[in-house]
C-alpha cells in the first residue's frame, strides 16, 4: 500500500505541470489533446518494438480499454480549453472538482451504497469552487469548460477502476493511448469545425513540448495512476489529485506570474479543497488501522 502512495504522489508532482505546458504550447486544446495522444502511443509502440512483439490482448479488451483512451481525450480537451479560456491556477483548480463528481458518479456505476462522508469532503472541493466562481466574469467560460472537463476526468478513473486490474500497465497503457488517439481522430472534423484552426502543424518549441509532455506527464504519469488504481480506490485517487491545483499554481505564479490576479476568494476556495484532502487522508488512514 505504501508503494502504491508513492506511485500515487509521484504522479502528481508529473501532473502538476501538465497544465503548464497547455498555457506554453500555442496550438488549440483539441490539437494539443490529439497530439499527446499520438505521442503517447508512438513512445508505447516503440517500448513493445523494443521488448519484441506486441501483447496478446482480445478485440473486447482493446475496445474496453480504448474507451478509456477517449474519455481521457475528452478530459484533456475540456482541461486544455478551460486553461485557454481563463489560466493555468482557474483551470487546475476546477480540475479538483473531479473528486465531488466520482463521489456522485461512483455509487452509480459501481452499484453500491452512496457514501455520506465522501460526498460531505467533496463538497469542501464543490464550495471552494463556488468562491473562486465568484471572480472576474472574463473566467467564466474557462470554469465551465473546467467543471466538464473533471466530470470525464472522474468517469474515467471509475471506469478505469473496474478494467485496469485485470491487464499489466504497459499494455493498459498501450491501447488506452493507441486506442484514445484512434477515436479522438475520428472527432477531430466536428471539433475542428467548431474550434477552426490556421495550421494543424506544430512549431518547433510546440513539438518539443509534446514530446515531454508526452513522455513524462503523459506515459509515465499515467503508468503509475493505473499502477496505484490495483490497490487505491478511484475516490482516494481523485481526492489526492485535489492538491494537483497547489504545486501548478506555484509553477504558474513563478512562471506566468499569475498570483497578481487572485482574489481573497480565490485563496479561501483553495484552502477549502486542499481540507477536503487533509481529512479524506486522516479518514483512509483511520479505516486502514481500524481493519
């Protein structure tokens, strides 16, 4: 268990700088998705080429676990156009929103009871949202774009919960990219045509910082999510991500200098989201001594 917590922290320290590389890379949120994807699956391929052939997967666990794929381009679309439409802090910040929706979503889909304690933290996050809701109007946009985007973040950790322990993670992560980038491919037209673009044609600085961001916070970050989903519950997972919003803003206010535009709001709603972590980990850590 404490293996799959490193895993779990290591990962997002990775995705804390996901969102800075949206705000770097000057192409659209669709293209940026699409191209993360298609990286991500050429840098999979190329570890399968070198281990010698391909895993032995069925067509149903293909389809099952592309599916995952495409939720996960949706998110990234959503995410990415969220920080477009606002910044990188506003953007990461409705990330954690993730949490309050699988809280909801998980009981559902998985057929079990809903949990009062976990909707009860959740709504700490869905509160702290609320504060920060209330700046700038020009941010609005990108919140929308934001809360839709943790709704596909949050179907895809269920879902991804139900599958993952039954597959080793390089080939999880094979078909999820390979089959991700297959069906965002095929939405391309219709978000293009709604989202037009000038060039589909990355620049040089651009593909540099595909590349990264596919190697690390895509391929590696991704590898040890699905690695702690065999022993950490979807929730834990969403919950933790919560402090993802902590280390971006750092980053983007030492990068972007992004703290000159935040309200009193702002700072409470954050505070509120980073307590809803503090006790779901003192209440994980109390179940895992009272069992």
């Amino acid at each position: 268990m404490k293996q799959a917590y490193l895993k779990l922290h290591i990962a997002l320290v990775l995705a804390g700088f996901t969102g800075i590389f949206g705000k770097l890379i000057t192409l659209n949120a669709a293209l940026i998705s699409w191209y993360r994807l298609f990286f991500s699956a050429i840098i999979m391929l190329l570890f399968f080429a070198f281990k010698g052939k391909l895993p032995a997967t069925t067509t149903a666990s293909k389809l099952k676990i592309s599916f995952t794929g495409l939720l996960l381009g949706i998110h990234w679309i959503l995410f990415y156009g969220s920080i477009k439409y606002s910044n990188v802090s506003v953007g990461v910040v409705c990330f954690a929103l993730s949490s309050f929706f699988n809280a909801i979503l998980g009981p559902v889909i998985n057929k079990r009871k809903l949990s009062i304690q976990e909707l009860l933290l959740s709504s700490l996050t869905l509160l702290g949202i609320g504060l920060i809701f209330g700046m700038d109007a020009g941010y609005r946009t990108g919140i929308i774009l934001g809360v839709f985007s943790s709704i596909c973040s949050a179907l895809y950790t269920l879902y991804s919960e139900r599958i993952v322990k039954d597959y080793d993670s390089p080939t999880f992560m094979l078909w999820q990219m390979s089959g991700g980038f297959a069906g965002l491919t095929l939405l391309m037209p219709l978000v293009l045509w709604i989202t037009p673009v000038k060039s589909l044609i990355p620049s040089t600085p651009d593909l540099l910082w595909l590349v990264v961001l596919a190697a690390f916070c895509t391929v590696l970050l991704y590898f040890l999510i699905n690695a702690s989903l065999k022993q950490i519950s979807s929730f834990t997972v969403s919950l933790t991500f919560n402090l993802e919003p902590l280390y971006t803003i750092l980053l983007a206010v030492a990068i972007f200098k992004e703290g000159r535009e935040f309200t009193a709001g702002f700072y409470c709603g954050l505070v509120l989201i980073i307590s809803s972590l503090i006790f779901q980990m003192y209440r994980v850590r109390r179940l895992a001594i009272t069992t």
